[in-house]
C-alpha cells in the first residue's frame, strides 16, 4: 500500500524499529528515538543492497520518491546507485573552490609565470578560502561569492575586493574549461562592489623639477650601487622589478644593448633596451664596484641576491622626495610624458620603449614592428635631454619635429618648451 504524507507524519514510534513500506523498494524507517528515515531496498547483481534517502520531513514524501525512480533509472543502465552516491560525493570533495583554487595557481606556476605574480595569486585566493573554500564549485552563487567579497570591502580595501572578484572569476572559468564548472557568478556581481579611486603612481613631468631631480640623484651619499640604480631608472625607464634583479649576463656594452629575458618581463616577452653613450659609461663605472658577474645590484647581504623592492623607495625618500611626488616606477611616466610631450618620436616606439602591448588585438596582430633603429636614437636623445636638464641647459635642447608637432596637441608640446616659466613642485 502507497504511503501518504499524513501517515509518514501521524505514524507513533514503537520500542521496536517500523518499516513503512510506499512500493518499488521505498521505505520510511521510524525509529523507537522518534527518528525518520527515508531507505531504498533494490538488489544489484545478485545482492540486496540499501541506499540511504535522507531523513523525512526534509525529504518529503515525493523527494524520496522521485530519488527511487532516479535509482530504478541507473539499475536499469546496470549502474549500482549505492556506488553513483559514493561517487558523486567524492567528486564534490575533489571539486570544492579551495582544490580547484590550487590547481589555478599551479597551473600558472607551471607555465613560468612570474613569481611575484603567483605569490599575488595565492595572497588574493587567501581571502576567499574562509567562506567559499570547502564549498563545491557547482554549489557556489552569486551572493556567497558577494559575502567573500563584502568581507574584505568591510575593511576598506576596496582595490584588494575588486582584484579578488577577478581572481574568483578566473578560478570559475578554469573550472569550466576543464568540465568541472557549468557557470561564473561573478558576472552578476559587476557594480556591486565600491568601486576604488584610481590614482596614477607620482611621476615628476616638468623638466624643471625633473633637472632637480637629477642634481640631487648625482649627490646621493648611499650606496654606490643604489645610485647608479637611480641614473639607470631615469635614463632607461624600465620597470623597477626588471632593473633591480638584472644580471650583467643580459648587457652587451660594446653593442649597447639590454636583453631582458621573457620570464622577467611582465608579459613574459624578451625585451630589448638600446643603451646610450651615458647608459654604457654609468654601466662600466658600476662593474669596476660588483665586477662582471651575478646581479647588477647585489644585496648587502649576500652577492648572489639583488637589492629588495624598497631600496630605490628608501633613496628617493632619503633625497627628499615624499612617496606623493615620486617613486621608482614614476620614471616611467616621466619619460613617456616627455617623450610625447616634445614631439620627436613616434608613439609607438614609445610604447614599444615601454614594453607596453597593444590593447587593441587586430591592430596588436598587424603591429609587429619593434621600431628598434628610431628607438635606438630615441634613447640617446633622451640621454642628451637628461644631461641638458641636470645642467640647467634648456637652450641645448633642440625644436620639436614639425611633421610630428602637427598632430600633436598645441598646448602639450609647449608645455615641454616653454618649461623655464613653469614652477617646480620641489622646494
């Protein structure tokens, strides 16, 4: 006789355990504590076997029975429903966000990334852990991830919050990709986040200020090594990261030129940098102090580690510049201001100058070009440039291109000339 959901409700307890029987196999076990349970009795190759439903009333009466049709279904496709839970279960334990979170930065470690980008990686996914890490992949929406997230907004690190909704997302799609994951929820959270205010890294970009700039880099009384890293960052503009654990097997002075390996690039392309008459000379005056082998500036610690990521900070802050006016990664911004600024140079030799890539993918699949010969006496230009400003020489400094200034803006390239009556932001 089918079961009714009165009678699974009404049935009393007895001393003694009652099977409540509903057909096919399906049985409500009421026991003496009061307890119900929902069991599906089937024999698979010969034997009885028992498959636990849950308990009853949070499975209903047309949940235990519509799992016993699901059941007769794998039966019927000679599959063992008791094994189909074990491995379903089993595949939830190996698919939690934590495992799946794992895998992801290991993939990336293993494609070479760099090592400051993995250490981020594991850093950001650090904060998801507490609230999504044991939970399935598939088992994971939209306002639980928002929970993660509102955790770390709560503390007022709004950058760190948007940066760990993309690094979720990046953990889902990789789910996906490897038939794991079936959506991404973090699509639905875009604008639920406090959005941070951008700021653009301080950067000196009036020549005045940058010629002080350059007198005080020339009197800095640290270390030798620490001050031939400052010349370097103002004449070569490259990344701090790339210039503090540079090696002197990367530069070949006869030819003036820099190779940066791939793996220490950004994105991990191998970078060349022309040297300029003055590069090459501050460049032999360092070997005479580290010799010719190792890193350029070898810690203080040990020769064979480059200085730390605060050293060039700690000197700008020692020569009197606050972190608001200047730092190590703001000569970039300096030379890419002044460059476009004066008119000479194509941007996109500037930009390849950078290492910057493309943003547009048609143009960057056409663009190809390294524009390495204009490069090459771009850089000396902007080596002269230098010396003129430390000099307090602005008359050395020669008239804009014509055929450049044309499609430039007015007000922009004689912002460049007419530096003499602008005031310097450096007491």
């Amino acid at each position: 006789m089918a079961l009714s959901d009165l009678r699974c409700r009404q049935t009393r307890p007895t001393t003694r355990l009652q099977k409540l029987s509903d057909g096919g196999g399906l049985q409500l076990w009421i026991h003496p504590t009061g307890a119900r349970w929902w069991r599906l009795a089937y024999r698979f190759k010969g034997k009885q076997k028992l498959l636990a439903l849950g308990a009853f009333p949070t499975i209903s009466l047309a949940d235990a029975r519509q799992a016993r049709d699901e059941a007769r279904r794998l039966l019927a496709k000679s599959i063992d429903p008791l094994q189909a839970k074990k491995d379903k279960q089993q595949e939830r334990l190996e698919n939690t966000f934590r495992i799946l979170a794992e895998e992801y930065a290991s993939r990336i470690e293993q494609e070479g990334r760099a090592t400051k980008t993995i250490s981020k990686t594991k850093w950001l996914l650090g904060f998801a852990y507490p609230i999504l890490g044991d939970h399935p992949i598939d088992e994971i929406d939209s306002p639980l991830v928002l929970k993660a997230l509102r955790k770390v907004e709560a503390r007022g690190r709004y950058e760190t919050a948007c940066r760990l909704r993309s690094m979720i997302s990046r953990v889902f799609r990789y789910a996906i990709a490897t038939g794991r994951g079936r959506s991404d929820p973090t699509t639905a959270l875009q604008g639920a986040l406090i959005r941070p205010k951008v700021t653009p890294r301080p950067a000196i970009t009036e020549p005045k200020a940058l010629g002080a700039l350059l007198r005080a880099i020339d009197a800095f009384d640290g270390q030798p090594g620490t001050r031939v890293a400052l010349e370097l960052m103002a004449l070569l503009f490259p990344r701090p990261g790339e210039l503090r654990a540079a090696q002197w097997t990367e530069f070949d002075l006869d030819k003036g030129l820099w190779m940066i390996p791939g793996p220490r690039m950004k994105m991990r392309r191998p970078h060349r940098v022309p040297l300029a008459r003055q590069a090459v000379a501050v460049l032999q005056r360092l070997r005479q102090i580290t010799g010719e082998n190792g890193p350029l500036f070898p810690s203080i610690r040990t020769a064979e580690r480059p200085i730390s990521d605060g050293t060039l900070n700690a000197a700008l802050r020692r020569l009197g510049y606050t972190k608001d006016q200047m730092t190590p990664h703001g000569f970039r911004a300096t030379a890419s201001t002044l460059l476009n600024e004066c008119g000479k140079w194509h941007p996109d030799a500037i930009e390849r100058q950078l290492a910057h890539v493309e943003n547009n993918d048609v143009r960057r699949a056409y663009a190809r070009g390294e524009h390495w010969d204009e490069r090459v006496k771009m850089m000396q230009w902007w080596a002269n440039q230098l010396d003129a400003l430390k000099n307090a020489s602005p008359t050395a400094l020669p008239p804009p291109d014509p055929r450049i200034v044309l499609q430039m803006d007015a007000r922009a390239v004689f912002g460049w000339w007419n530096f003499s009556s602008t005031s310097s932001n450096i007491a």
